[in-house]
C-alpha cells in the first residue's frame, strides 16, 4: 500500500511532468515553404529533409513543408511564391534561378535560402557572396563552364566523333557563357559544334532531327531547368535518334540516358536545408555567406552504352561515382 506522503510525491511529479508533456505536445511547427520551378525527385526531397534535420528540425514533428512546383512552367513562380509569403513560411527555400527571382520580388522580409547554377550577384539576388545582406543567402553550383568537361568525356566515350551537337536554353541567362565555354572546348579538340536553341517541347524535337539531318556522333545537352524538367523527352529523343547523349542531371541517366556529368544537386539542396535550419534557429541570411558547392559526379549507364554499341573504357569507368545496370 502506498502511503499518502508516498502518493502526494507521485502525484507531485505527474502535476510537474504534465505541463511538460503539453507544451511538447503543442510545440510550434517551423513552416518552411519550398519553390522549384519543375520537380524534386526523391533523392533530391531526402537531402532537404536530412538537411533540416541536422538543425533539429523534423517533417511532422517540429517542422511542416509546404511544397510548390512549376512542372516546368516558370511563369507560374510568381504566383507561387506570392502564396506561399501569404501563408506567413518561416523561410522560404528555393531552387533554380527563377524560383529564387519570383522569391526576392515577392519578399523583403522572409528569409530566403536559394540553390542556384547562376552567379547570385549578377542575378541580382545578393550583393556580395561573403556579405549577402539582407533577406537573402543560399548555395551556388559550378555550372557555366561545365559544358568543356562533358564534351571531353563525349570524345573519350565516343572517340570517333567529329561532330557534335549542343543543346542549348537562349532564354537561359548562362546560355552565352556556356556556348562559349563549349566552342572554346570544341576548337581545342578539333570538333564542329553545330548549336541549337531549345525554349519549348517543340524546338526540342526540332533540334534532335536537325542534329540527324547534320549527322553528328553526339549531343551535349546545357544545363537548364527546363531542360533538367523534360529528361524523359530528351531520353526518348536520343534513344530514337541513337545519339550518345551527355545530361548534367543525374535523374536522366537514372531514366535510360548514356551518362551525366555535373554538380551534385542533391548535395546542393542539402546545405541549403542546412541554411534554412540555421536560419529558423535564429541566424540572419545577411549572417550566412553564400556557400559554394564544389562537388561533382559523374553517372554512367551500362544498358543505354551497349544498346547504343558502346563499349566504356575502363578509364572512364573507375572515374564514374555511379554505374546503372
């Protein structure tokens, strides 16, 4: 039997327990709103979510996401943002260069945390990478002069080649200096470098059938979210054609396309979770020096090389950092 100064002491601890137990029942949920122009894949969401848990932040624990996607139609970003700084989101994370644009014109006042391929300070978005100020700071991805590498592996891949194509979004701001990287590289390797714009499904499918009609052994394809939101098309197109094709995203390669060389986006997308953890624990984005990513991979698919009659010197091989059969 309990006695009673036994039972006042229990009773004691539950009355001091239960207002614990309540108010970590009703502890606040950190609303973070996220805006990409196209997709994320599922690689791509664990890396925002590992990364916010790393700052102690859990989806539906302590921490709900609101997710906001163009599917590939940019125009709609406006919109979204706006919406999203009319839910009041603790931070606002965003991908791409137009996601992070349609954010910095809707808000002033909300944290913004980017992931961008474009140089941030020419995009307007920060005014120094070291001293952001004020409401917005995030990550930077090498990927202007990307194109020089990718043809460099085409020619190991495919070194017969004398003529390759390159796949390119005018209305992408690096589009210029991605053209020039890629015709400096093609000179220097003595390759022509017939070039095609894309802005639209239909340029798309135009492009591969002049790349057909041109004969060229390969195609580089720029790096863009437009096109980074249309890889099942370029795959199909590239199958169809049976052109050795070089993507920047790895997720092309993941849906039967020969290989992709690029920044990490999934690393990318983790330090940016990151910055929006560090944020909604209190830090300034005028605090947080924008962090540049230089983290690469390159993906190599097996299937796709020897549908195509391709044979991957083992050189190539032993550099890949991921080989899909």
């Amino acid at each position: 039997m309990i006695r009673r100064r036994e039972f006042m002491t229990l009773l004691g601890g539950a009355a001091a327990a239960w207002p614990l137990a309540a108010r970590a029942q009703r502890a606040p949920m950190a609303l973070v709103g996220l805006l990409e122009g196209s997709h994320l894949d599922d690689r791509q969401l664990e890396a925002v979510r590992q990364g916010l848990k790393e700052a102690g932040y859990i989806e539906g624990r302590n921490l709900a996401i609101k997710y906001r996607s163009g599917d590939g139609h940019f125009d709609r970003l406006p919109g979204l943002a706006a919406a999203l700084v009319a839910d009041r989101v603790a931070v606002l994370l965003t991908f791409g260069p137009p996601a992070a644009m349609a954010a910095k014109a809707a808000t002033a006042t909300i944290p913004v945390v980017f992931a961008t391929g474009a140089d941030p300070i020419e995009l307007g978005l920060v005014s120094s990478l070291n001293r952001p100020g004020g409401n917005i700071t995030g990550v930077s991805f090498l990927v202007t002069t990307l194109a020089s590498k990718r043809l460099e592996l085409l020619r190991e891949l495919v070194p017969g080649a004398t003529v390759v194509g390159f796949l390119i979004n005018p209305a992408n701001p690096t589009s210029e200096s991605q053209t020039r990287d890629a015709q400096a590289a093609a000179f220097a390797l003595g390759l022509r470098l017939p070039i095609h714009g894309a802005s639209s499904d239909a340029d798309i499918n135009a492009a591969f059938a002049s790349f057909a009609q041109q004969r060229v052994a390969a195609v580089i394809v720029g790096t863009d979210q437009f096109f980074g939101a249309r890889h099942d098309l370029l795959v199909g197109l590239a199958t169809r054609y049976a052109m050795p094709t070089i993507y920047y995203l790895r997720e092309a390669v993941a849906s039967g396309g020969l290989m992709s060389y690029g920044t990490s986006i999934t690393d990318a997308f983790h330090l940016a979770a990151s910055y929006a953890g560090r944020i909604l624990k209190g830090e300034r984005p005028a605090d947080l020096p924008v962090q540049q990513t230089v983290k690469f991979e390159l993906v190599l698919n097996l299937k796709t090389a020897k549908m195509l009659g391709l044979e991957i010197p083992g050189t190539l091989l032993a550099r890949a950092n991921e080989v899909i059969e």
